[in-house]
C-alpha cells in the first residue's frame, strides 16, 4: 500500500515535471494531501475528462464547464464566462506563473469548482485537475 | 458634511502641490480630475481583479464599498471571499478612497445621482452611470461592441487603465458617439 502510493506520487512527480517547470513543490504537497485524504492515483485522462464535463446550473440553466473560462486548449488566453475579462493561460509550459503557489491553488480549486459543478471537487478530483494542468 | 470634506481633500491636494512643487511647479495636480483614481493596493488588485478588472474605488461611496465588501461570499454568483484580515485591509482602502472623498468630476456626478443612504452594490446601477450606457445596453442598439455585461468597461473605454473614461480614445462604434473620435 505504501509503496503503490510512493509510485503514485513518483509517476506524478515525472508528469509534472515534463514541461521542465521550475515550480513542482506546491503541487507535489497538494497532491500527496490529497492522498493522504483518501484519492488513489491522478491521470491526466481524468483530469481532462473533468476539465471538459459539462454541469447545469439549477438557478440559472446555464452549462457549465472549466473549459468555458480556461478553454480547452490550455496554452491559450481564456475568458471569464461571466465578465469576458482575459484570463492568462493555465498550462505552466507558457505560463510559469501558474501552480507555482500553494494557496492561490487551494483558493480557485475551492471557488471555481463550486462554481462549475456546484460543489466542491473531492480531493481525487482535484488531484486529477492539477495533474492535467501540469502536464500541459 | 460635503464641505468638510471637500475643505480635507483641498488640505491634501493643496500639501501634494507642495510636494511636486519643488520638482514642477507647473504641474497643476488639482485640475487634472476628469480622470478617477487608478488602484494600487497590492492586496485589491491581486484579490479584486482576477475575475474582472480591479475598478477605481473613486466609482462608488464608501456606503456602496462596504456593502459589497460584507458579503463576498454571496458575491455576484461567486464566491470572493478572503481572510478576514484581507478583507478588513481592502475594505479600508476601498472605503478611504471612495466617491463620496473624492473631487474628480465622474466621482462628483456619481454622488450627486444618488440620494442619501443610496449604496448600489454595483457601479452600472449608480443612476449617472446607468443613465450613460441606457443606449448601448438597449436590444435594439446596433453598434459595436456589443459585452455581455458592461463590467470590462476597458472593452469601449480604451484609456481605463490610466483613469480616463472621458477620453476621445473609445471603442464604441456608432452615430450617435461619433462626436467623441
């Protein structure tokens, strides 16, 4: 059991790493929360079926999805669904800014996913989305 | 309560003017207010301008400021909440240099629209502001562009980024703002 999780976090650790990003620390500590919380392994696969799942909202009909702010192609400019204000791309690769701060992650993961599907995401899918976006 | 107010900010100004003076003398730092307050506050730009732009605390009274500040949880539909602390600091700031402290003419006009105890949690519901875009928002207009919303007000007020809605610089496209290219 503890050695599958050492792979796990040691496969995460190689996928993050792909785009040579400087900054793997933070998600690397989130990753390994999110396990310690009770998610199994984190695929890319997942994360981008996340990424693309669409949700209605009750109040307002509207379909929403992570993809509708951040685009589905993650290296481009996205743009807030509601105020059409830019937002900076979210793969690490063209934008070392992103996944670079612990707490900023934390914080969006929390609103965004309320947002989008209308409850906070489970540590799995949380661990997914950054898996995902890291590779990218 | 208007000239009080009015007496504080004069005092400043007047204590700026002194300060620039020894390097420019003329550089008239009172008149140049068709242009509001562009925000600095590290803590308000990083926490208040990821989901649309960080707007000038000059835009709404301090009553206004407060109310939006009280309920980010339940923000527009999202959630903006922050620490505690944070909070307190941004409300400070927002408060400190609102409307109703302000002298520039937009801030002028946006408090004169609003009667006592008025505090829209918007700036496009502030009467003067409303009444400016009527045109623009109406289904039948046929200009450009045409926002969702008017939140980005830098989509057709192009000089935004240095306070000035005023400007000849403006995106909108049609008749009937021609005057201002």
């Amino acid at each position: 059991m503890a050695t599958g999780r050492g792979i796990v976090v040691a496969v995460a650790f190689a996928l993050l790493g792909v785009g040579g990003r400087a900054c793997a620390g933070p998600v690397d500590d989130l990753l390994q929360q999110f396990q310690a919380q009770g998610a199994s392994h984190f695929t890319v696969a997942a994360g981008e079926a996340l990424w693309e799942r669409s949700v209605t909202d009750p109040k307002t009909g509207e379909v929403r999805r992570c993809a509708l702010c951040h685009t589905t192609d993650l290296r481009k400019v996205g743009k807030h669904a509601t105020t059409g204000k830019a937002i900076e791309p979210m793969a690490p690769s063209v934008n070392p800014k992103r996944l670079a701060d612990k707490e900023k992650i934390e914080k969006w993961l929390e609103r965004n996913c309320k947002w989008t599907l209308g409850r906070v995401c489970t540590p799995q899918e949380k661990g997914d989305a950054l898996t995902m976006i890291g590779s990218r | 309560m208007r000239t009080r107010i009015h007496g504080i900010a004069g005092l400043t100004l007047a204590a700026g003017a002194v300060c620039l003076g020894g390097a420019t003398l003329s550089v008239p730092t009172y008149a140049a207010s068709a242009r509001v307050l562009v925000p600095t506050d590290s803590a308000y730009l990083k926490e208040c301008g990821a989901c649309h732009m960080a707007f000038s605390p000059e835009l709404l009274p301090a009553s206004s400021w407060r109310a939006v500040m009280g309920r980010l949880d339940d923000h527009f539909g999202e959630s903006a909440k922050v620490d505690a602390s944070v909070q307190r600091g941004i409300t400070d700031y927002l408060v400190a240099n609102a409307a109703d402290r302000a002298t520039n003419e937009q801030s002028r006009a946006i408090m004169g629209s609003l009667s006592t105890n008025e505090s829209p949690l918007r700036i496009t519901q502030v009467p003067y502001i409303a009444g400016l875009h009527a045109a623009v928002l109406d289904p039948i207009w046929n200009g450009t562009p045409r926002p969702k919303t008017l939140t980005e007000c830098g989509v057709c007020h192009i000089k935004v980024q240095s306070g000035d809605y005023k400007s000849k610089d403006f995106s909108v496209n049609d008749e009937a703002f021609r005057w201002k290219k």
